[in-house]
C-alpha cells in the first residue's frame, strides 16, 4: 500500500485535510489554491494540485446537504457523447424517464468524444456527490474511477465498453449488427462496397469495422481493397468521404456508413451527384426523417432509449445495494430495410 494510500480507508474520500497534510501546507492554503484565490505561489499551488491527484480528491460542494439527507444527493451525472446527436439524446430521455420514476435530478453533459473533456466533466459530477455515474467513455482506461466505485458512487458505462474497471454495461450488439447490415447488401448482389468510420479510437468504430469485414471474409470476398474510411466525426467530413470515393477509378456499388452523422454525410453526398438512387445504402442507426426520404433510408436501428432505460435501473439497483457481479446488458437492434439498402448494383 502507497504512503498516500495510508491514512485513510480505501472506502472513504480524500478531505481538504488529508490534501493539505500531503502537500504540507495549512488547510486554508488548500482551501485557496482549490477556489483560485490570489496570492498563492505557483510552487505551492504545484505541491497543493499534485496532492490532490495523488489523493483523487474532490471538493464537496454539497457537504451540509449530505449532513441533512444521510449522504444521499438524490442526483445522476449522465455523461454522453453530445446532447445534439439524436442517439444521445435518446439516450438521455431513457435516464430521464427513469430518475423522474424515483424522483432523482438527472446532471447531463456532452464529452465531444475528447477525453480531456471527459476528465473535467467527471470530476465536476464527482464533485457535486452525485449518486451514480451513468458515462459513454472515450478514454482508453477508466481505472481511475475504481476508487470512487470503491466509495459507493454507483458506475454504469452506456453504449462503449469500459476499460481498466469492473462495472455494469450497456452496450448493443455492434459488430453482429454491422455484419448483418454488410450481408444485406451483399444479398442485393454487392461485391464492391466501401465502410466509412467513426473514430478508429472508439470502441463502438472498432466492433462495427470488425463486424464489415468479417462479413466480407465470410463470403469470400478480399478485404485488402476494401475502402476503410474512418475518423469521420463529422456530417461534413463523411461527405467529403463520400465524393472522393464517388470520383475515384472503381467507385463503390454500396457504401455501410457506421453511425448516424456519417450517413446523413453519405446522403447529402449521393443526392448532389444525383446517385441516391444507384448506390445502395446501409446506416448504423437511425436518422431523423429517415423513412420520409426517396428512397427511404435502410438502418440497422439501435434502441437508444432502452439503453438509458436499462442503465438507470442498473444504477438504482447499485444504489439499492446490489453488490453482485458486474451485469453486462446488451440491447438488440434491427435492421430496418427501407429501399436504400436495397438498391442492386448497375451491370458492369
């Protein structure tokens, strides 16, 4: 065990106190280095930040609320990708819905898929006292978030799997929906398709890519000059993508773009060269209006909302005092064929 580590029970938060003793200063000096206050030397404000790291601490804003309601904040931080995506969004009412059940205020913030972000907007959660943290992750390890687990905070991660950390997840099935959307178009008569990509960084691009080119491999068809398009984060990004495929010397039959912002790129793409209608489509989830367009957009649709359902009820089970093994939960999806997905390649 750490000389940090010894002073206090791994169950328990770090205080002002333990900070300051580490650090070796008085509690007031930490008390003014953690409110930004003037008149502190950047050495010690150094020695003061670098004990609180090591310590892991946060400060309590709700201390005298916790004295009054038994360490009980009755609130939920909710950390998803962006608000303004609709699967988030989704995502998010499911929580909602849940917590309003059990009359539980809900924290939501956007990480942008930047890991920096995430950090900061944790710790803000943490330090608020929430009860349980209901998080899409885009660190490569989460390990840091066992000592607060150790401590009672309620941890469900949604829609990514977790690294470093034994915790419940909700997730869909990613890179079998993937594989059912490639061999629809394969079914079509496809041969020459091309993928285009989340961050290769995310854990969800990673399994629905796995999901592509296993289907391809599955019915023998080489992979090696397969377009892999990925780091497409953007609505835009994917349509430049898209025309630089459209304009290459073997433009693609059928494109399976791997998440909802990347589709609706793909699609401003085919109509402005007039192709919607001869490149077939698959999207990893729904879009907005989806079936409105000609033709309707073919979707392997998740069910956002029942993945925040599903982890807001893993969490209050965790806060109800269920100390059981981590639950890994996966919610289905269906392919929604709409007319997009079953366009047939033009004879050579």
């Amino acid at each position: 065990m750490s000389t940090d580590s010894k002073a206090r029970r791994p169950d328990t938060r770090a205080t002002m106190r333990d900070v300051a003793a580490l650090a070796g200063v008085g509690i007031k000096t930490v008390s003014r280095v953690i409110n930004d206050e003037p008149n502190v030397s950047p050495a010690t404000i150094a020695k003061v930040r670098d004990a609180a790291e090591r310590l892991d601490y946060h400060p309590d804003l709700n201390a005298g609320n916790l004295r009054r309601t038994g360490r009980r904040t009755r609130t939920i931080g909710l950390v998803v990708g962006s608000v303004a995506n609709p699967f988030s969004g989704a995502v998010h009412r499911g929580v909602e819905d849940t917590a309003v059940e059990r009359g539980v205020a809900v924290f939501a913030s956007s990480l942008d898929d930047d890991a920096a972000r995430e950090q900061r907007i944790v710790g803000e959660m943490l330090r608020r006292r929430v009860d349980a943290l209901i998080l899409t992750t885009v660190r490569k390890n989460q390990s840091r978030l066992v000592a607060e687990q150790e401590r009672g905070t309620a941890l469900v991660f949604v829609d990514r799997e977790p690294a470093g950390i034994d915790a419940d997840v909700v997730v869909t099935n990613n890179a079998e929906a993937a594989a059912e959307a490639t061999a629809h178009l394969i079914q079509v008569g496809h041969r020459r398709l091309a993928y285009l990509g989340d961050r290769r960084e995310l854990w969800t691009a990673q399994e629905r890519r796995r999901g592509f080119l296993d289907q391809l491999g599955a019915v023998g068809i080489p992979t090696s000059g397969v377009p892999v398009i990925e780091d497409l984060h953007t609505e835009d990004a994917a349509y430049a993508a898209v025309l630089e495929l459209l304009d290459g010397p073997h433009p693609p039959t059928g494109l399976f773009t791997s998440q909802n912002l990347v589709t609706i790129g793909a699609l401003r793409a085919l109509r402005d060269r007039g192709l919607h209608r001869r490149i077939a489509l698959v999207g990893f989830d729904d879009v907005p209006l989806g079936d409105m367009l000609e033709p309707g957009v073919t979707v392997v649709a998740q069910n956002p909302y029942d993945m925040g359902r599903v982890a807001a009820r893993r969490a209050f089970a965790r806060m109800d005092g269920d100390t059981g093994e981590p639950v890994r939960v996966v919610v289905p999806s269906v392919l929604i064929p709409r007319g997009s997905g079953e366009i047939p390649p033009e004879p050579a």
